[in-house]
C-alpha cells in the first residue's frame, strides 16, 4: 500500500479528508482523489483523533497477566471458587502455578498454609491485585528458599519461620523461579491497539539490562507496535536510545518509607542526569515525604507523582507551586473503590485518586491503566472518572468527577508530556490516530471501546 485516504472524518470539529503517507499525515482538508495504489477508507462522520497513551503500566507484568489464573473479583469471589480455579490451572512447563489478582475478600489473608489448603500439590504463587505481595505454598516456599533468604520483604512469624508472604520481592523471586524468556508482547500490543492507544510508558522500576534489551526487542521487532518510553531505565540510558527513557521512576512503598536523606541523594542523582522523577506515592505520609525532598532538592521539569491515590487538600497547591505532573489511576475506583472506601479513614475519604482539583489548580493531569493491577480499558478509565462510582454503589468524592472531554484529553496528552495538551492533527504529524465510529461528541455521550473503529501507528493500521 502506498498510501491512505481517510474520507469524511471529524477532526477537530469539523469534515474532512485525510492522507497520510511515509508515516506522517500528508494532507487534510479537501483532499483530491484517491492516488493509484492507495487505500481509501470511508469514516462516515467519525472522529479521528490522536492515538491514546497509557502513562503507567507494566508490559511484561500484563503479558504474564494474560496466562495466569484471575484469583479475585470479578471472575473469584470466594473461598470455593478460588479453590475450584486453582485446580483448573494447568502448570507451566515448571510445573508451577501463577495467580494474579487476589483481594483478601475472597478467603481473607492467605499465607503458605491457607494456600496449601486450597491446592497443596504443585507450587503454587499467587500475586495480591495491588501487585505489592506474593504468597507462595509450601512447595513453592522450599523451591524457592524462602527459609534461608535474606530479603528484608520475606515475612516471618515470631519463630523466625517465613510464612509465604513477599512484600515487594518481586526481583529477589525472580531470581529463584525456574528460568524463563520474557513473555512475548504480541497479545499485549493487539490489546492495546484495540482499545486505539498508540504509545505506552512502562512504569516498572529499576529495569535491568536484559529487561531493557527484552522490552527493545519486541518494541523493535513490531511484536509491540507502540510508541514506548520507559521509567525504569538505567540512570546511564542516553536520551538518544530506543526505547527511550522516561523520568527515573521511585517506588515510596507504603510499608516502609526510605528515609529522608536516601530519598533526596536518589532525585539529585537522577536529577544530575537530565532525567526527571516519578515517584510512586499512594499514602498521604508518602506525598509529604516526597514534597518535603522536592522542597529541598528543587523540582526539575517533567517530575511526575505516579498515582497519587490519597492526596490532602494542603498538599495540591504545593504540588503546583512544584511544577509537578500527575499520573493517576481513577480506573481503581470502579474496580475495587469499596476496599479503598472501607480501609481508609473518612477523613481522607475526599483525597482519594483526586482529578478535577488538580486542573482547577493549573496542574498537568494523565490517566492511565496501572495495568495488570488496575483495568486496562482506558474507556473504562474515562468512565470511572466521570462517575466516580465505586462497584457498591457509592459515589468517591463527585467533586473530583471529569467530564468525559477532560478525561479523554488527560489520555491524550504526548508520552513525554503527560498532561499537556494532545497534538493536532496538522500536515506533517506522525500518523499515530484513532478512528471511531461516532463522531466525538456522541463518543463522549457513552465512553466504550467498541466504539474504536481502527488504530494506526506510523501510518499502519493495526485491526
């Protein structure tokens, strides 16, 4: 094919034909006739916009997602059934078992013998859906040697013995697990491109070389067809490489905060470098934390708060005063908003995933997936961000609501600005569009992903 013809789209607001040629969009406007070899399609009156990116996800992480068992809501929501899912399971090729997604609901807080009762006769690992915990069984225990490790994360009962339970371990396990190649992303980057986002940023920390080479490798091999920049990337990466890197991200784990003096060497260090900071932050003890040090070290332009889930109203002007972006995950709340609801306090009950206090502010504003640990649908994100409805009926804060303009342009701002307003649709733009059936209004009337008619990343259509 040597070229596309987009009749009859709404960009902008208004009809018109679009060509787009060599990766770039050629021509909009009154458009003359299809060229010879070029393929013309028909948009009826729907919007074509620029493609959708996710600010926060973590793609290796989502594609072992996609042959796990869900161990949690939607699909588990009791003892019985978790049990019965658990059988099903068939092991890898290790003879392992891996879950995702578990929540305390469903049979309470699991340990190496709650989970030997549900299924005891493999190795058997499960991840918490906030993707913070892993509790394994006893067989997964002894392969992996958790009596013997030193990880600070491997909890232990008041004999010194561990009881299944990883807190963010993640690496440390890794390095234990039978050997496998990182997952393909192919499923991933046709997931994504149904849903008409074009670029991702992967938000895993601390990537390691092989990960970094892994992550190029199917980004360059068009496995992963999209647009990526990566937060975890070494601190040495030159801003020339591919993938690029993104700000150096920092995880405040809630569990233990690093302590002060640690926390500023480490922004310094990234700020040395020419790399912004993205600091993971989900309690209101880990934002002050993390102002404190910006205070100090001073903010460097394109530092991002990534996630942002309980922020007190003194703290928003602050985050402004900074110059700092947030990256948030308003899709939580209509996953699991009634855990957050009922397992924080009232008092900070209006804090929770804020999205219209920090325009009314004048800060740059994303949403993004989190995903596998928040859902993945960034239509259901916008959703959620207008309603603010939590599964059991209550309403999250209504004063945070977005309109759904608001919440579709916050996944439409560039990957290395997020927040900022979306690119136009202009002669010479890189062809990274999403075509919907509608025209946007009516899209925004009722957000869904079947509404995506085609994605094109440098001028290819991905369908």
């Amino acid at each position: 094919m040597s070229g596309l013809l987009i009749r009859d789209a709404e960009v902008d607001g208004r009809r018109c034909s679009v060509r787009v040629r060599d990766g770039l969009v050629e021509e909009l406007g009154a458009v003359p006739a299809r060229a010879p070899g070029e393929e013309e399609i028909d948009a009826a009156g729907g919007a074509l916009l620029p493609g959708l990116t996710d600010h926060h996800l973590h793609l290796f992480a989502l594609a072992a997602a996609f042959a796990s068992v869900r161990c949690g809501p939607p699909d588990v929501r009791d003892r019985p059934a978790l049990r019965a899912a658990l059988h099903r399971a068939a092991p890898d090729r290790h003879g392992w078992v891996r879950g995702i997604g578990y929540a305390e609901r469903v049979a309470g807080a699991l340990d190496a013998t709650g989970l030997d009762a549900l299924r005891a006769d493999v190795p058997v690992r499960v991840q918490h859906r906030s993707g913070a915990l892993w509790v394994l069984n006893s067989r997964a225990a002894e392969r992996a040697g958790l009596r013997s490790g030193r990880h600070p994360g491997i909890e232990r009962d008041a004999a010194g013995a561990p009881t299944g339970r990883l807190w963010r371990a993640d690496d440390w396990l890794r390095g234990r697990l039978p050997e496998t190649a990182p997952p393909s992303l192919t499923a991933v980057g046709r997931r994504l491109a149904g849903y008409g986002i074009t670029a991702v940023t992967d938000a895993t920390p601390r990537l390691a070389p092989d990960a970094v080479g892994a992550l190029a490798e199917e980004a360059g091999s068009g496995r992963l067809p999209q647009r990526l920049l990566l937060l975890g990337a070494p601190l040495s990466t030159p801003p020339s490489a591919r993938p690029a890197p993104g700000p150096w991200k920092i995880v405040l784990a809630d569990s233990v905060l690093p302590d002060f003096g640690g926390l500023t060497e480490e922004i310094d260090a990234a700020h040395r470098q020419g790399r912004p900071v993205a600091v993971h932050t989900v309690t209101a003890a880990s934002l002050a934390l993390l102002l404190a040090a910006l205070e100090q070290t001073g903010a460097l332009p394109g530092d991002r708060v990534e996630h942002a889930a309980v922020v007190p109203a003194e703290a928003v002007p602050v985050v402004r005063r900074l110059g700092l972006r947030v990256v948030t995950q308003p899709g939580f709340l209509a996953d699991r908003g009634d855990a957050f609801l009922d397992g924080t306090p009232a008092h900070e009950h209006d804090g929770l995933y804020r999205c219209a206090s920090f325009l009314r502010a004048g800060v740059p504003l994303a949403l993004s997936s989190d995903a596998p640990y928040g859902p993945l649908d960034p239509w259901s994100v916008i959703r959620a961000a207008t309603t603010r409805h939590v599964p059991g009926g209550r309403t999250a804060n209504p004063a945070e609501r977005l309109t759904a303009a608001q919440a579709l342009t916050a996944y439409l701002s560039p990957p290395h600005a997020p927040g900022s307003p979306p690119p136009r649709l202009r002669p010479g733009s890189p062809a990274d569009l999403l075509l919907l059936a509608v025209p946007l209004a009516d899209a925004l009337s009722d957000p869904s992903a079947d509404l995506v008619r085609l994605t094109l990343i440098g001028g290819r259509i991905l369908r």
